[in-house]
C-alpha cells in the first residue's frame, strides 16, 4: 500500500524521511499548488533547499524550460489541462542555469477530475547524455574504422574485375590478400561491437565447459609464432596446480587473445604470461606482462573504458574496444580484472576467475 504524502514538507514525519531516501528527486504540490513534500535528491539536483521550497507555488520554486526557452508550466498547464490526463512521459527540461533534468510527472485526481496531488519526479541528465556521447562516440568510430577497409576491398575488387587480364598472378594474389585481410578486419569489427552491445544490454551467454588455462595460452602463442611474431618475445610460467576449471572457452580464448595482442601492440620486450591458482585456491590467476613503457597512473581508471588506447593514440592500432570487452568477459566469469605496474617496468594486466561449474550443476 503506497505511503500517504504528509501535508506538509519532507522533513514532517515519517512520510517525509521517506522521500529523503528516494534516489530520484521528488516534488509534490497539492491542490492549491503550493509544495507540500521536496526531498532530498530535488535539493541536490536543482540546488534549491526544502525550507525555501515547501509552502510556495511550484511554479515560482521549480521553473522550468524546454529546449526553445517556453515555460514548461505554461504548456502543460497541469491545473487547468484537460481533467482526463494521469501521466506525462520522461523528457528533457532545463532549469534556470542551463542545467538538463529528466522530468516526469503524474496526477491524483479527485471529485470531477480535480488535481488533488501534482507530483513531479527529477532525474540528473548528466548520466544519460554519458550514454548517448558514448553511443555518438561507438557510431563515429565505427565509420571510420568500416571506411577504409571497405574502401580497399571495393577498390581491389573494381580494379581486378575492369582489368583483370592486365595483371600478373603475383600481383592478383597481393591484391586478394589485402582483400582477404580487410574482410577479416571488418569482421573483427562487427564481433567487437556485437559483444560490446552483449555486455551493456547483460545478455552475455556463457557456455562453460572443463578449460585448459595453460594450453590455451600455449595455444595463443604458438598462433602469434605462426604469423610472424618471434618466439622468444614470449615467456609461459605455471605456478601450482589448478583447480577444475568451468569457463566459457571460446570467452577465455577472447580474453587471452586480446591481453596478448594489447602487450604485443602496446608493449615492449617480451611478454610473460604466468598462470597459478588464486589467493583463496578456488580458481586461476592469469598475469600478462610487457616490457614497454607502461600506463600512465593518471590513466589507469580509464584503461578499461570504450575507446581508449594506449600512449600515442594511433587509430590504426585498433578500436579501442579490447580492454573493456575483457573486462566485460572476465566479470562474465564471476572474475575480477585489475591493471598496474610490472615488476620489471611495463604494463601488468590480471585477472582472476572462479574455477565454476557446469551449466546443468544444482
């Protein structure tokens, strides 16, 4: 049963520290519309404190615009409107100093429709236009990076097909690996988004199954052997013995995959993976270390966020998407990823994951 709003301001009994512990900010005018209840969040979203705000018109307490400058009281006219309407919608409203909240508001209505309780709900904006920077930020960056691999294989592939009979067999087969190449490239991209769009919307699918952590990265660095890179740029140690170990193992070959290629494309020297049980014993510990020059400690708490990279910057060194996949892989998990120093300089990224179980356990 839904509490009763006191008369009178927040601060009158228990009703009012009620709506002190509301996240959201909450206004409430009577039929007279004077305030009878401003908590808390209303405070510290608009500034404006509960003293002054209770017993005035909630007109003149809360003034509030829409994105031409109109007064939103004037148009909505909640008093004086049409006697049937209960709600209004979520939107954007700003307040006198140009600050954004999200508004919605609602009606109790008495005897012919008459407006007994006009409630008004306030949400900070500044969270929601992160989001939608963020969303703006994912679009542009994946035009650019689509733009200049389907720029090369709509190229290669009008060229080939108008004078196919002009080329040598050596320089078709440069052509369609460099064709071959980008359409990996722009797969990679679409998987990167796919997961990205997974681990905001909390509808990652775990597969686990029995993982061999140590063959896995044995796995990782016989593949980056093979395509080139040296093998004694990379040092494997195991420590201890695991416990069975419940993953998702196409996740922990991602996870393993991307750590690798960031020390790799980031760092310097060799890379050393080491592999041991936990602290608690319960599950794996896996460190992946470079020799380079590390992350600068006024950057640590954004490694992993969408988009960033490492010194320099280069957009040709990827999206900027990997870390925070990992991340987003490894909480999957139940696990914990952390960042720092590497004894011997460089960067040092670490995960634990719980050993799990089976999907059909319990």
């Amino acid at each position: 049963m839904a509490a009763r709003v006191p008369e009178r301001g927040s601060g009158a009994g228990p009703e009012g520290g009620a709506a002190d512990d509301l996240p959201d900010g909450l206004m409430v005018a009577g039929r007279d519309a004077r305030v009878l209840v401003f908590n808390a969040a209303a405070t510290r979203i608009t500034g404006i404190a509960a003293g002054s705000a209770v017993g005035r018109d909630f007109r003149d307490v809360l003034p509030l615009h829409d994105a031409e400058g109109r007064d939103w009281w004037k148009c909505l006219a909640p008093y004086d409107g049409l006697c049937t309407r209960t709600r209004h919608p979520e939107r954007v409203l700003f307040l006198p100093g140009g600050t954004e909240v999200l508004v919605t508001a609602a009606y109790r209505r008495g005897e012919r429709g008459r407006v007994e309780r006009f409630t008004v709900c306030l949400r900070d904006a500044v969270h929601r236009a992160r989001q939608e920077r963020d969303r703006a930020d994912l679009v542009s960056t994946v035009a650019h990076e689509l733009r200049s691999p389907l720029t090369s294989v709509k190229g290669f592939t009008a060229t080939l097909l108008a004078k196919w009979h002009r080329f040598n067999d050596d320089q078709k087969r440069v052509m369609l690996e460099t064709v071959n190449a980008d359409a990996d490239r722009v797969t990679r991209l679409i998987t990167e988004l796919l997961d990205v769009s997974r681990i905001e919307a909390g509808r990652l699918e775990m597969r686990r199954q029995v993982v061999d952590i140590p063959g896995e990265v044995r796995k990782i660095i016989a593949g980056r052997v093979a395509a080139g890179e040296p093998e004694d740029r990379f040092r494997f140690e195991t420590r201890g013995e695991l416990p069975e170990m419940w993953l998702d193992p196409d996740k922990m070959d991602q996870i393993l995959g991307n750590l690798v290629e960031n020390a790799v494309r980031h760092g310097a020297g060799t890379v050393t993976i080491v592999v041991e049980p936990d602290a608690h014993e319960e599950g794996a510990a896996v460190s992946v270390r470079d020799e380079g020059e590390g992350i600068p400690p006024e950057a640590v708490q954004r490694v992993f966020r969408q988009f960033w990279r490492g010194p320099g910057g280069n957009r040709r060194g990827g999206t900027g998407l990997g870390l925070y996949i990992v991340k987003g892989l490894v909480e999957a998990h139940g696990g914990v990823i952390t960042v720092r120093r590497a004894p011997g300089g460089g960067a040092e990224f670490r995960f634990t994951v719980p050993a799990g179980a089976p999907d059909y356990a319990g």
